[in-house]
C-alpha cells in the first residue's frame, strides 16, 4: 500500500479488521457503502459507466447527512466513504493541480465506477447463476444408484517356515537359553585357547598357525574361517601373556608362532 | 377419471417417453404406471411411453424392468462383473493359529488336549474354528480312549498351499535345529499391527492364569 | 501403462459403450475417464465410448453431461417441473454468500481480500465456511505474493450442481472478460473501502490455524 494521498480523515475507523459481519451492515439494507453507492447510482438511470461520480458523491453525502439528522449511527466504513467522496468532489471540482502526485481525481472517480460496474456484474452473474437449472431442483441424479459390491477374499500369508519355526519354538520352550546360537560351524575362542594351550607344548620351532587348527575344520569354507579367526585370536591372547612370539614376514604372509 | 375438460392436449408420445425416462432415472424406488401418471400431464399415456422406452433400452448398459407392478432401471444382468470390487486382503496367521496349525501337522491325528498340552496354554475354539474355515484343519476320527475325544488332521489343501507332498515331509527337530530354526530367542514381531493380538501374549508365561478365563 | 501384453484384446466399442452407460447410470456422483478405465477391461478407450454415449443420450430424458473432468447422467433440465417432489430443500444462500459464490467462480483463484475489495465489504469467515461445507468452494493454492494468503476456487461439485461443463461455461463469462470486469485491477491506493485492513487479515496470525487446515 503506498501512503495515501490526503491526510486521514479524523474520523472513528476501526484498526484492526473486523471480526464478523456484525459491524459492518449498519445501514439498514445496505450490504456495505458500495452497496449503497450502487444503489444511489442505479437511481440515476444511466449505464454504470456513464455515471456521474460527482453528481453520486453529492447524494452519497447528501445520505449521510440526512442519516445523520435521523440519529442513525452509521458504521465507521460510512463515514470513511463519505469522507473520501468528499475529497473526491472537492478534487474534481476544482482545476487539476499540476503538482499533485498520485492518481487524479478523474483516475479516482473512474476507478470507482469501475468498481460499482464490476460489483453489479457479480450480482447479476450470482442471480443468473443461481437462476440455472440445479442439480436437486431441476437436474436429477440417479435416484437409486447401485453402490458397488465390495467382495472381499482373505488370503492367509503362512508359509512352511512360519508353521516350522511355531513348532521349534513350542518343543524347545522347555530348554530354553536366554540366547542360542548355532554353534556348529563355530570355534570360538575359549574353544581355541584351550586347544592351543594344550598344543603349544609342541612348539618349540616356528610353526604356522594354520597347524593350530583343530581337526575337520579345514574342510568347508565357513568352518576354517572360523577356526581360522580362533586360533588367530587366541594366539594374540598368548602373546599378550607372554607365553609365545608371533612372526609375519610381510602383510598376509603366513604367521608362525613359537613357545616363549 | 372425471369428465373435465383437458385444458391442454397431453405431450406427444416421444415427449411422454422422455418424461418417462427421466422420471424413472430420478426416482428413488420403482414407479408404477399410476405413479408416472400422476407426474405426467393430464392424458398421457404412461403404459405406451414404457413400451417404447422399453425398446429404446433393449439391449442397452441398462435396462427397464419390471419389478411387481412398478418399472425401474438397472444395470444389464451382464454387467453386473463391471460393479463388483475384489478386494483381496493378506493377512498373516496369529501366532496362536500359526502354533495350532504346527501341531496339528506334525502330531496328526491330534486332540484338543493333546495341542493345549504342547502349548501349554488352552486353545481358543474360535482358533481351531478359524483353521477349519480356512480349510487349512479338518475333524478326524474320534479317538478310541475315554471320551471319544474328536480328533484334528490337516487337508490336501494344507498340503497344497505349503508344498508338501504328506505331512512326513514336514522337517523334524534335528532338521530345525540344523537349520538353524531353534534359536529359541523370543520370536521378533515381524508383523507389525497385524498378528500380534493378544492371543499372540498367550504363551507368555505371565499371562498363563489369564488364558483359563478363555478356555473352553 | 506398461508394455504389458495385453492377454485379451479390448471389447468393441458398443460393449464398451454399454459398460460406460451401465457404470454411470449406477453411480450418482460423476466418474472420470480414469474411474471408468479402472472398471473396464484392459485396453478399453472410455474417451471414444463416452463420446459415442453422449451422442446417443442427446434430447433424451437423461443426458450425459460433463462436469469438470467427470462424466455423469442426469435428467434434462426442462423436464425439471416433473420431479418437484425429488427436490432437495436447500439452504437458502444469503445475498453475501451467492455474491462471494459468483466472485470465486468467476474471479478463481481469488483471496478473501479480493472477494472483500470487489463487494467493498469484509467477507465474514462463516460464508466462506458455508460454502466451502456446502462443498462448492475450495481452498486453492496459496498466492505467492506477501502474505501468501490462500486462494479459493469453485468445486466439480459446483459445476455439477449448476449444470456447467466446466468454469468456462460461466454464464456471461465471455462479454464480462470482454468488459474488462474480470481484470485483476489493483485497487487504487487511496481509494476507501477494505482493501488494506482485508489484506491484512490473510496474514494475521490468528487465521492462520484455520488456513492450515486446509493448506495444500
């Protein structure tokens, strides 16, 4: 919004804006000073567009006077317009001032007009559009639609491994362990520490690892990674107790181990 | 009907079938011909406006019928397929009917004592009742022992929906357990929402003097 | 849609005319082309049926009408006088309301401030809300200037209801753009009226709230 172009009317205007509707129709019948001014206007009996903006600003105020000798309280929007369409009349009456800056007074009036246009037009397209044949009152739908049956098939998701693992779970409910692992295919570390404290007797030489493995763990692939990371670690844990030397020539070279 | 005078002429019949049409579609229920009389203009000819309409529509998506003595639209019978919606919902087992169903298939022919007794808990009838339904479980012969308790067997269909060929294709413990299906840690709830009812608590321990309130 | 082998080829188009007709007539609320593509067969063409339709039902008592991007039956409006006992009572509009109505369909998308700069009034929240719970009016998208106050447009259900095809069909839409009556003039900066404390209310916190929810 730019600064306006006259000085604010030093009448009661609400700034805040309104909650509701309550405030504003004050003008018994009036939806509002527009409203109004278009009623004003149609009592001329000209096209909107040939109306006399000043000669409409003469009865706006001319209403509101009279409103006011009749002790009507008139909303603050009332009086803000009538307070502009008296700036208005007093700027189009008088020669155009050269130096003013901001719209004319002639930019003004057409401006309003305009809106008085467009605000009958509306009003007009509201009444023919509500004058349309409606759907309910003059169009029908279909009175008996078919709703669409809804036929609804369950199918159970269960498969052999659910139905298994129901019935492990029900027979080993009695051995239970707070936490199982299948150990088959695993050498733990206690496994080979044990292993190899027993076999490090033997190691006086440098002697691979690999010969620390434990029988049969060789075989798959899963069991000699297994053995493999035992053995491996347990053999850290004796170094660590200073009970063997390890030795790697170069990365990924053979470890050898040796008693201490 | 009086002996008035009819002020104007009745509409001419494609009129009269038109109104028909209309009056038909927007009605809620079936319009007898006494019903369409009195919304058409005086003199109309309801009966002929339904014959021709009845033509017009012969054949078509939807079609007059006659429904009792009154006259609606609907769907042509053949078309019926294009209203209906499948819906097909997947729902998983809960683990109280996935557990049931368990013992039946590896214990067959089995009582009801005999499951609540594996499962330490009593066995709902709505979950036997449930696996019956589904055509999963069927009664068997009752047992020869005190009783005459029923017995449970699975179904071909049972078979079928879990490839097995019998219910001695079923794995054993020794096979679980190699394969790694007796981790007895608690089982994950690997269905959320769905499944974990509370007829998926009845094998906790906690909950086991609950289940007799159930027990049938 | 997918290179997908189509295992059927689609039916003749009558069929698929009779299938339009059939899923229209049973529905009240209007289908669109993709509602009625998901009913019929695969590598149906509803577009060339309902215009085969649309030829048929022409004059008739029921006609196929469109309604935005929907399609549906509905009796002709000159039959009207026949179902008087079919009509629904509606709420009476206000004046307020029909106005605000007419500005949001012929001005869409358009903020409250505008509503409240083209009837110089402020537009209470309650007639928005009716028309909006009367399901004419919804919220559009938020207007990218200051503020970004929401915007209104009119509903598929407000061209149904009054008959239009689409907001093109507004009555008298031509000669009022023609007039210059639909521009989006800004209002002049001096001029009285709502325009400023209007604008401002779209961005008070306090309305925010309510906004939400219905941002899009």
């Amino acid at each position: 919004m730019t600064t306006p172009l006259f000085p604010a009317p030093d009448l009661p205007r609400p700034d805040h804006p309104r909650p509701d509707e309550a405030l504003i129709v004050d003008v018994p019948g009036y939806d509002g000073p527009l409203d109004l001014l278009l009623t004003l206007a149609r009592t001329q009996k000209v096209d909107l567009m040939q109306i006399s903006v000043l000669a409409l600003a003469e009865q706006y105020l001319a209403f509101v006077d009279e409103a006011r000798t009749l002790r009507i309280e008139l909303a603050a929007d009332y009086l803000v317009m009538a307070a502009w369409l008296a700036f208005l009349k007093s700027r189009l009456l008088l020669p155009p001032d050269p130096d003013a800056e901001g719209p004319s007074a002639e930019d003004m009036a057409a401006h309003l007009a305009f809106q008085l246009e467009r605000l009958n037009a509306m009003r007009d397209s509201a009444a023919r559009l509500m004058g349309r044949a409606r759907l309910g009152q003059d169009r029908f739908a279909r009175g008996a639609p078919e709703t669409v049956a809804r036929t609804r098939t369950i199918r159970w998701q269960a498969g052999l491994i659910d139905l298994m693992q129901a019935y492990a779970r029900l027979r080993t409910r009695d051995e239970f362990r707070p936490y199982a692992f299948d150990r088959r295919d695993t050498w733990t570390l206690e496994q080979a520490l044990e292993s190899m404290r027993r076999l490090i007797g033997y190691a006086g030489e440098w002697t691979d690892l690999m010969q620390f493995l434990p029988d049969g763990w060789s075989g798959t692939p899963a069991r000699r990674r297994s053995a493999t990371a035992a053995t491996f670690a347990a053999s850290l844990e004796l170094a660590k107790q200073g009970r063997v030397e390890l030795r790697q020539a170069e990365t990924f070279a053979p470890i050898s181990l040796r008693l201490r | 009907m009086t002996d008035e005078v009819i002020p104007f002429p009745p509409p001419p019949l494609d009129v009269q079938e038109r109104m028909v049409e209309a009056l038909l579609f927007a009605s809620a229920a079936p319009m007898t011909q006494r019903d369409l009389a009195a919304r058409m203009p005086t003199g109309s000819d309801p009966a002929e406006a339904l014959r021709l309409l009845g033509i017009r529509y012969a054949g078509r998506g939807v079609e007059l019928v006659r429904v009792g003595d009154a006259w609606a639209f609907r769907t042509a019978a053949d078309l019926g397929f294009l209203m209906q919606d499948e819906v097909v919902e997947t729902r998983r087992l809960s683990r109280a009917a996935t557990e049931t169903l368990a013992i039946v298939a590896y214990h067959q022919p089995v009582t009801r004592a005999e499951i609540e007794e594996i499962r330490g808990v009593a066995v709902s009838r709505g979950t036997l009742d449930q696996l019956i339904e589904m055509g999963w479980v069927r009664l068997g012969r009752r047992r020869q022992t005190p009783g005459r308790p029923v017995t449970f067997v699975v179904t071909d269909s049972f078979l079928d929906h879990f490839g097995l060929g019998s219910t001695r294709d079923l794995p054993g413990l020794t096979e679980l357990r190699a394969a790694g299906l007796l981790d007895s840690r608690p089982p994950l709830a690997d269905a959320p929402g769905l499944a974990e009812s509370a007829e998926d608590a009845d094998i906790l321990p906690g909950n086991e003097p609950g289940d007799d309130l159930f027990g049938d």
